[in-house]
C-alpha cells in the first residue's frame, strides 16, 4: 500500500465512520449546481450562506458529511463547521459521495 493510498483510504474510512453514525450529507454547491442533480437526502445551504446559516446544522445535532462539485468547497465548510463546534468531515464530490452510500 502506497501512501496516497494510506491517505486516501483513511479517508474513506473517515466518511464511512460519518455514514454509520448517521451524519447528514450537507451539500455547499450553488442552487443552479443543486438544481442539476444532488443527493436526495442531502441538505443543501450554499457555501456563501453558511455564515448565517450555521444554527441550523447545529439544531440538527448530527455529524456532518460536506460536498460539493469538487471537494474544495466542501473542505471549506467542514473546516468552518469544525470550528464552530460541529462534527464535520469533507465527503469531496458529491457524485463520488453519493456511490458510497
């Protein structure tokens, strides 16, 4: 096993974690992106809005699966999500999220 393997497998293991304990899918892309195709469960506040919107996450009082297009918004927000006291991880892109579930 070659590192990146080791990276990108703990990673897996990491989102796979999140699933078994029932963390929700928090999709960050713009509403046009949304509109396009999402996962179905998912919850969907753009990346723009989080700011304001971060209660509602933390009202939900579950672990949080970000995604986007590419993973890079979604690591935003997972890094944002973690410093305001929630559980957050990066799931990447939604189309690959959405084969492991």
């Amino acid at each position: 096993m070659g590192f990146l393997d080791f990276i990108f497998g703990a990673k897996k293991r990491e989102v796979q974690s999140f699933i078994n304990h029932n963390a929700i899918i928090l999709d960050v892309r713009t509403q046009r992106e949304w509109d396009n195709g999402h996962i179905e469960e998912a919850v969907h506040i753009p990346l723009d809005e989080l700011n304001t919107r971060v209660h509602e996450i933390k009202s939900l009082k579950k672990p949080v699966i970000t995604c986007c297009a590419s993973g890079v918004r979604s690591a935003k927000a997972a890094k944002f999500l973690n410093l305001n006291n929630i559980n957050a991880t990066n799931g990447g892109g939604w189309v690959s999220l959405q084969n492991k579930l």
